[in-house]
C-alpha cells in the first residue's frame, strides 16, 4: 500500500510532462504542408470546375431498385395532421 503512494506523485508528474509536450507540439508547431492544397491553389477556378463535373459526370444512378418487388410494397406511414385554430385573430385585442 505504502509503495503505491509513493508511485502515485511519479506516475502523474510523467503523465503531466506527456501531455505537455503533446500540447506544445499541437500549439506551437506549424501544420505540415498538404501537397493536394499547394496544387489546388495553383489551379485556376475553371479547371477546379471542370474536375467537380468530370467527377458528376462519372455518377450513374441504377433505377432498378425502383421495379423491386420488396420496393414497391412498401406502404406511406405519414399521418395527416389536423388543423387546428392557434391563438387569437388579434392577439393585442382584449
């Protein structure tokens, strides 16, 4: 029992330095370069454009699903809800 009260103090101090040199590194280091944001700063807005619609270009949705026996037996569980008066027509009237 003795000898785990004696760690303790220990074991937090080097928890403690941890952290801290965590938290220098996350504050006080600058971000590493990404090389995908050097090259999109290069690229002119056009050509930005022209990859987005070559990339939806490529999308092909498959409209079988919508013939599936298990789709179309699907039924609504919406509910209709009742309208109902809410205040009054003047509400600064007495």
């Amino acid at each position: 029992m003795k000898n785990l009260k004696n760690k303790r103090p220990i074991i937090l101090v080097i928890i403690l330095i941890g952290l801290l040199v965590i938290g220098y590194k996350v504050i006080f280091t600058s971000p590493s370069t990404d090389f995908l944001a050097e090259e999109s700063a290069k690229m002119s807005t056009a050509e930005k454009v022209g990859i987005i619609m070559n990339e939806v270009e490529k999308i092909s949705f498959d409209t079988k699903v919508m013939s599936d026996p298990k789709f179309t037996s699907l039924k609504s569980i919406e509910t209709i809800l009742p309208v109902l008066p809410i205040g009054k027509k003047n509400p600064f009237s007495p």
